[in-house]
C-alpha cells in the first residue's frame, strides 16, 4: 500500500487566528477541560494541532479544545493539503480510531505507577483510567452535567471476536 503524505507544513499560529470546524461534533467537558490545561501547564506543547487552508484562513480538523483553551498562544500547527471532504472523513474517523485501541493492563498499571501530575484534574484522569473507567464518567463529578443527554447512556462496551475491548455508540 502506498500513503500519500499530506502534510504541507509545521507552522505556528495564534489559536485565536485558528477557524473551528463547523461540522465538529466532539463536545468537552468542564473536567477535559481542566485536565488538558493541567497537562499543557506542567508539559507544554507536545502535539500539534491538524488544519487545512481554507479561502476564509486555516481551519482546524484537530484540535479544538488546545486552541480554546489557549487562544493567546501561538500554538504548533500542521497544515494539510486535503479536500473538504478528506477533512469531513477526518473529522469523522480520528478520535474513533483512537479509541478502539486495546488496553495492556500490566504496562499500563507500570505506567500509571510511575507517574503522578501537579494538577489534580490530570491525577483524577489518571485515576480513571487506571479504574479502567475508560470513558471517565463516573470519576469526573462535572462530566455528568456537560455531556449532551443521552451520550453517555448510549456507549457500549463490546468485546471483538479477537478479545479486544471497545466503546462504541450504540444506534
């Protein structure tokens, strides 16, 4: 198989210059929130942020809850030469992909071992993910409130037929 690379450039940009994509459908709670700005405050800048040139400026396909939460930063940038409809399928499949990943329970215990954060939101997230409350509901009292109705009481956890756990929205 052969894979294009569509990435044009790495830039920095000011957040607040960034355009939200309008089809984004990911909401984020007071709680991801604040556990990504405890994360950002004691890391820094580890991860860019996904847009495309657009005739109204760069609009993001990533990264929406970084440049809202810092939008008097110049943020790290990779631009992308797609389509409209690459960024929809984008958009549509990143975070999905992301979350049917499996879990190793012994590295990730190791893991979780040996890390503790500053702020106690990213502890609270690290203690949810350790309770293997993957979707972190219950651990983080303000998500409850922020979360569209019915989100929450659509995901389902189903096991593959290779032993592999995901969460998925149930229709």
């Amino acid at each position: 198989m052969q894979v294009r690379d569509r990435i044009k450039e790495l830039r920095r940009v000011p957040a607040s210059e960034l355009l939200p994509n309008p089809k984004n459908w990911r909401t984020h709670p007071i709680a991801q929130q604040d556990a990504l700005k405890g994360v950002l405050a004691e890391i820094g800048w580890a991860d860019a942020l996904i847009a495309r040139e657009t005739p109204d400026g760069l609009m993001l396909v990533d990264g929406h809850l970084r440049a809202e939460a810092m939008p008097d930063s110049e943020v790290p940038v990779l631009i992308l030469d797609i389509n409209d409809q690459e960024a929809d399928l984008m958009l549509a499949t990143l975070d999905p992909l992301a979350s049917m990943a499996g879990r190793d329970e012994g590295l990730l215990t190791q893991l979780l071992a040996s890390v503790e954060a500053e702020s106690d939101a990213v502890n609270e997230l690290l203690r949810a993910l350790g309770d293997n409350d993957i979707q972190g509901l219950e651990n983080f009292p303000d998500w409850g409130d922020q979360l569209d109705e019915g989100i929450a009481d659509g995901i389902q956890l189903c096991v593959c037929e290779c032993g592999h756990e995901h969460h998925k929205v149930s229709e």
